[in-house]
C-alpha cells in the first residue's frame, strides 16, 4: 500500500454507524439547511422533530419521483422526475427546465 511506510499502527478507516432511519440527517446538515433559511440560532430539542419532518417530506417527494420515473419504465430517477414531484407538492423550482 503507497503512502503507509513502515509502520503498523496506521489509523484505520471507519464509517458512521447508523442506528435510526432518520439520524443520517446529521446535526451540521439541519444546520445548513437553517443557515440557508436565514436562522441564526436553533435550539438543541428541535434537531429531533426537524428530522423527523424532513424525512416524512423526503419520502413523499422520493415516492412521487419513483411513480414517474415508473411510469415511463425507466430505472434510473432523473432531475426532471423530482421536480415533477417537487411541482406536484405545490413546490415550484426555477432554473430547471419544465
């Protein structure tokens, strides 16, 4: 292996364990999203209901995307097909064609 020269004890790579559904929506990505939205400050118990808020419209919206994308017998989820969805929840996207 390059780059790992004589030693033994090098540090191993690990990756998150996820115990809930729902905690894949890190902290840092709520905060963002906040940022975005123009919030300075959030409170700590509001992390779990945004999540949970966010992952009952991400399913929706997900959902939605896959009946289009079935219906024209496709496999693959295209932009177009979340934005129909998105248009469909009365979200209107600019800068995407449709």
């Amino acid at each position: 292996m390059p780059g790992t020269g004589r030693s033994r004890n090098r540090a191993r790579r690990h990756c998150m364990k996820i115990k809930d559904k729902w905690m894949g929506i890190t902290k840092g990505d709520i905060r963002r999203l906040a940022r975005r939205g123009g919030v300075q400050r959030i409170s700590e118990d509001v992390y779990e209901l945004i999540r949970g808020v966010l992952g009952v419209f991400l399913e929706e919206v997900i959902h939605d995307a896959v009946i289009y994308c079935e219906h024209v017998r496709r496999k693959t989820v295209t932009v177009m097909d979340v934005v129909y969805a998105l248009k469909r929840r009365g979200y209107t996207t600019y800068g995407f064609a449709g």
